[in-house]
C-alpha cells in the first residue's frame, strides 16, 4: 500500500493530525490504531473537563473523541482498528500487523502519536507480596468506565497524578471509601482542579511527604504501610502505620511510548523520554513528525489538538514536496524550567512557534523570561506556577531571525 500521510495512533494526537493534513490538500491519509475503536485514552475518561479552549465548552473525554471521529469520517479519512504498528524504517516503509495478518505500507510522510503508558509497581520498588487489587490508576479506569467492573471498596491510592485524582472521584461516586491518597513529594502532581473537585469536595484526604512502605496480604491487598518521608526522601522511623484496603491504584508517573521511535533511530530528549522535534514537530528524520503524549506528557487535551495540527500540516507539506528547512537554533531549559519542546526552532518554517514546558518547583509571583542569545525576547508574569501545570509561550519567529544565538527560558530570580 501507498499512502501520502500515515499516522501511528489514533488518540486525539493522531486524529487532528490526520485532519489537517488532509486540509492541507492529501488525498491519501491513513490513521493506524491499535485498539478496536478511535478515540485513544479519552473513550475511558467519562469525566467532564475536556475542550474548554478549543470548543469553549467543558466536554467529557467520549465527548471530545467523537467530535473529531466524525470530523475524520467526514474528511473520508482512511483508518485500520485492531491494527499494531511494528516497525517503521528511514525510508517510512512500515510494518503493522492487523486481523489478516502483516501489512506493508509506504509513506512519503509518518506522524507518530502512540500516546504514553503508566508507569507500574516494577518500577517504583513497592515491598511486600504480590497480591490481587494493586492496579494502575488507568487499567481500574478502563475496567470500570469500560468493561463495568468495580476493582474494590476499600482504597488507597499512591501518586496524586491526575488519573489518581480522578479515580478518586470515581470510585467514591460507584460506592467505594476512599481512603487517602499518598504522595511522597511536598505538592501533589495533578491539576489544583482535580484536587479541588476530586478530593476536597469528596473529604479525601491527601497526604503530602508520605510513602508506602509495604503492601499486605498474599491473595488480595490487606493493607499498606504508610510513613512519613523525610528531606533524604527517605521513610521518617517511628511515623509508620497501617491503613486497611482492599485496592492499591498506582498513580506515579507516564511514560511516552517510545520503543517504536527507538527502533527508528528517533533522538529522544532525556527529560521527556519523548522525541527531540523542532517547531514543526519533526524528529531529526525528515519526513518522520511526532505530537501528543508521545512526544511529552500532556495535562490538557487541547494543548495536544493544538500540538497535531502543527505537525499534520506539516507532514502534508512534506508529503508535497513543499517543506523549506534552513538554519535552526535551540530552545534551552534555564534556571527552573524542567524541560521546554520544541527542543529546535528551524528558521525556514513559517509555523508559529508555541514553546510549552515545565517548571522546577512552586513559584509566586514570578516572570518566566525568554532570552535569544544575551537579548530578552519576552517576558510574562505568573501569578503561580508549579510543576504539574504546563505553561505555554508563544514567540515571534520574526524577531528570532533577526537575532542571533538560541533560545533559552527561565524563571527570574531562581
Ligand atoms: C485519566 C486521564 C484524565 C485526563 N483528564 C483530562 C481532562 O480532564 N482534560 C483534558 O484536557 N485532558 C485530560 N487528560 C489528558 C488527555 O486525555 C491526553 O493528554 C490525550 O488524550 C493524549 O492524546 P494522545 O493522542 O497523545 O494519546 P492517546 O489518547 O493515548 O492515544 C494514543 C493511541 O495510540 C495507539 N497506539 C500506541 N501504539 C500504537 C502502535 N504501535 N500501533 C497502533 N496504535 C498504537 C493507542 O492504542 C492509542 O489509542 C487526561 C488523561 C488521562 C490519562
């Protein structure tokens, strides 16, 4: 098969990305997903929240999908469900494998938009047995919000990300007690939003600079040990005790899925574990684009919309013979900023460059401060800042070609 445009993934990344470049004027677009309908991570999050920027409206995560499924069946959008993208090489020929076995695919441009997965109990070294009950806070959201089943009815939930919020929620609404939520770092890692109308106004307690130091029970969860964690990071003796549950949920942390990327040869940028794309989303193989939570993990749903259709326009324009490269300068994380993507800007393009990163810490009160080379390009006030939010900055390419040197951000003072 021969395609202008494939896109890996079709979660809202892959579905915007796939309408603009079919707006940019392609006529052969295929979208590849994986699992056995369109809509990505948002057909389990039933909540409310989604859309407020792009369609000025609080939607539910189905609600949003289904707005740009429809728009993609309107655009006779090509796409293969229950269908796995193995391998994709330099020359974008790509192997995917679906219900009739392997296909072969060619395409003048690849847009990469596989979403991330949660990181699970492997990976954070959680002692005690193995027993039933401990989910991530995702696969109890898929099981409930999709397959109907209740995962338990006493919890505790590790990680205050914001899937572990929500499920906090959810699982009050369905019947269940909630019992805190534990967090090892001094904020919590989700939205001020989701702690608001998910724990506050349902009197979940949430305990800041607190770990789980054992899981109980052999056949299902007893029980967990939980501590006070000191400056070292380390459990405080003497601060111990014990909460009965039956359900773990994990909500410590998302990894972009990258492994494909890998196997490409795609740089990835250490910070984000997602790939290294200038300010048209291209990784450092022409022709090959990334956007969404592959590329780095997003809090909003819009920010991704947005992310796609940078690079689906530009995959099209690539596609078409009609992408200019030049000269490219670097964008920098300075003091404060944990990570800022793009990690390029290329000179040649005409996209506007939107800068989204995030910061070390809480601050107040502060500016963030966008030098290029010794000259400050931009400055803007933030009331308040914390590292669970992302902040967004949007620079005047004109001014960037004018001057010399790269991009480096930062909040002042620190
Ligand atoms: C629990 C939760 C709550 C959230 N709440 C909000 C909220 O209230 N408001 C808001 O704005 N945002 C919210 N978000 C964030 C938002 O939903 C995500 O940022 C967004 O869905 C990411 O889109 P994506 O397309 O990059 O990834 P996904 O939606 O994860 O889509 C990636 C797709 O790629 C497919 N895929 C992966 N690998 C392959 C492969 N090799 N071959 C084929 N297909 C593949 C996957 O099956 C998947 O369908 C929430 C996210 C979560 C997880």
């Amino acid at each position: 098969m021969k395609y202008d445009v494939v896109v890996v993934g079709g979660g809202p990344a892959g579905l915007g990305a796939a309408i603009e470049a079919k707006k940019t004027g392609l006529e052969k677009v295929l979208i590849i997903e994986r699992d056995r309908e369109l809509g990505g991570i948002l057909n389990q999050c039933i909540h409310n929240g989604f859309g407020l920027h792009e369609f000025k409206e609080e939607l539910t995560g189905p609600e949003y999908a289904t707005r740009f499924i429809e728009m993609a069946k309107e655009f006779n959008i090509d796409y293969m469900l229950n269908t796995m993208v193995l391998s994709i090489d330099k020359d974008k020929n790509i192997i995917a494998l679906g219900e009739s076995g392997l296909i072969d695919i060619n395409s003048k441009a690849v847009v990469l938009a596989m979403g991330c997965r949660e990181r699970t109990r492997g990976a954070i070294d959680l002692p005690g047995y193995r027993p039933s009950g401990v989910y991530t806070a995702g696969a109890a959201q898929r099981f409930m919000n999709m397959e109907g089943y209740m995962v338990g009815k006493k919890v505790v939930i590790y990680g205050s990300g914001d899937i572990g919020l929500i499920m906090a929620r959810r699982m009050t609404l369905e019947g269940a007690k909630v019992e805190a939520v534990i967090e090892r770092k001094p904020h919590s890692s989700g939205l001020t939003r989701n702690i608001v109308q998910c724990l506050d106004d349902f009197d979940i307690p949430l305990l800041l600079e607190h770990c789980i130091t054992y899981v109980h029970g052999k056949d299902r969860v007893k029980g967990v040990t939980i501590a006070k964690t000191g400056k070292d990071k380390r459990p405080v003796e003497g601060t111990e005790r014990f909460i009965e549950c039956d359900t773990l949920l994990l909500s410590v942390g998302l990894i972009p899925e990258n492994e494909l990327s890998m196997d490409t040869g795609i740089n990835l940028d250490r910070r984000t574990n997602g790939p290294i794309v200038d300010n048209r989303m291209q990784t450092n193989i022409e022709g090959i684009f990334a956007c969404g939570n592959v590329v780095h993990v997003h809090d909003l749903v819009d920010f991704v919309t947005r992310e796609s259709r940078i690079a689906g326009r530009n995959a099209a324009l690539y596609a078409m013979d009609r992408s200019r490269k030049d000269k490219s300068v670097e964008t920098k994380a300075g003091n404060g900023v944990s990570y800022i993507v793009p990690q390029h800007i290329d000179l040649g393009s005409d996209e506007e460059v939107n800068l989204f990163m995030r910061v070390r810490d809480i601050y107040k009160n502060k500016k963030l401060v966008v030098k290029c080379g010794e000259n400050v390009i931009l400055e803007k006030k933030r009331v308040h800042m914390i590292p669970s939010e992302m902040e967004s900055l949007k620079l005047n390419l004109d001014i960037i070609k004018n001057l010399s040197g790269n991009i480096e951000v930062c909040v002042e003072g620190v």
